[in-house]
C-alpha cells in the first residue's frame, strides 16, 4: 500500500456539521465515529461530539476531521491551507467546489484570472478552514 498524506481539520464541537457541509461540496461516503462509542468519554459533554470522521469522495479526495474533547484545548491558529488544482479539463469540477465552499465563506481572492493565466481564488469557509482553488488554462 501507498503512504497517503490525508487532510485532518480540527473542530470545537463543530466537526459533524463541518463533515456533513463538505459531503454536500463533494459528494462521497461520510462515516462519522463519536466519542461515545468506545464507551463513556471521561466527559459527559464529549459523548455525542466526533472522535473521528472521514469523508472519501468520488473523485478520490480524502478529508478527516474531529472535534476537540473538553480536557483538550484546540490550536485554532494554522498556516495551513487546502488546495485543490486541477487541468482545464476539471474546470466545472472545480468551480462547483469554489461555490460550495463559497457558502457563508470569507472570500479573500475571487475566483478569476490571475497574472500567470490561471484562475485563483482564495477563502475561508464557514467553518475557518481556508481553501484555494487553482484551474489551469486551456494550453495552446
């Protein structure tokens, strides 16, 4: 088997509604696992918030996510962004996502013609994950 370097997003008991936005972006199968299925967290308050979720989506995405037990604080400040590229050919593909994660989302770079000559956009979703998007253009 291949080594897999996966996204893994962080929650403050936001983590299911967080997972179930991005499946309604891009699509797949959802399986989400709360604390309280290995029996009682040492909280209370921790048995229903995500232990641990992944989202594996059609066109071959891989994106995890949980919420922060309460004994834990979460780091909320990251230099990390998700991008997702693609060819001229995945243009539709990848403007729907733009949409999708546009909804309720801080825009800090609309999806246009950059200087090189490719569209690039950047935002932070709903959610604080920042995404860009990159479509390469058309060659010739």
């Amino acid at each position: 088997m291949a080594t897999l370097l996966n996204a893994y997003l962080g929650f403050d008991n936001r983590a299911r509604e967080a997972m179930e936005f991005y499946r309604s972006v891009f699509g797949g199968e959802l399986d989400i696992t709360p604390y309280s299925s290995f029996g009682p967290p040492d909280d209370p308050a921790d048995a229903d918030k995500v232990m641990h979720s992944v989202l594996k989506t059609p066109a071959g995405l891989t994106l995890m996510g949980s919420d922060a037990p309460s004994r834990m604080e979460r780091d909320s400040g990251s230099s990390i962004s998700l991008s997702l590229s693609g060819g001229s050919e995945d243009d539709a593909t990848l403007r729907g996502y733009w949409d999708g994660l546009s909804a309720g989302a801080t825009i800090t770079m609309p999806l246009a013609t950059a200087q090189w000559g490719d569209a690039f956009g950047m935002l932070t979703d709903r959610y604080g994950t920042q995404w860009m998007v990159s479509i390469e253009a058309p060659k010739g």
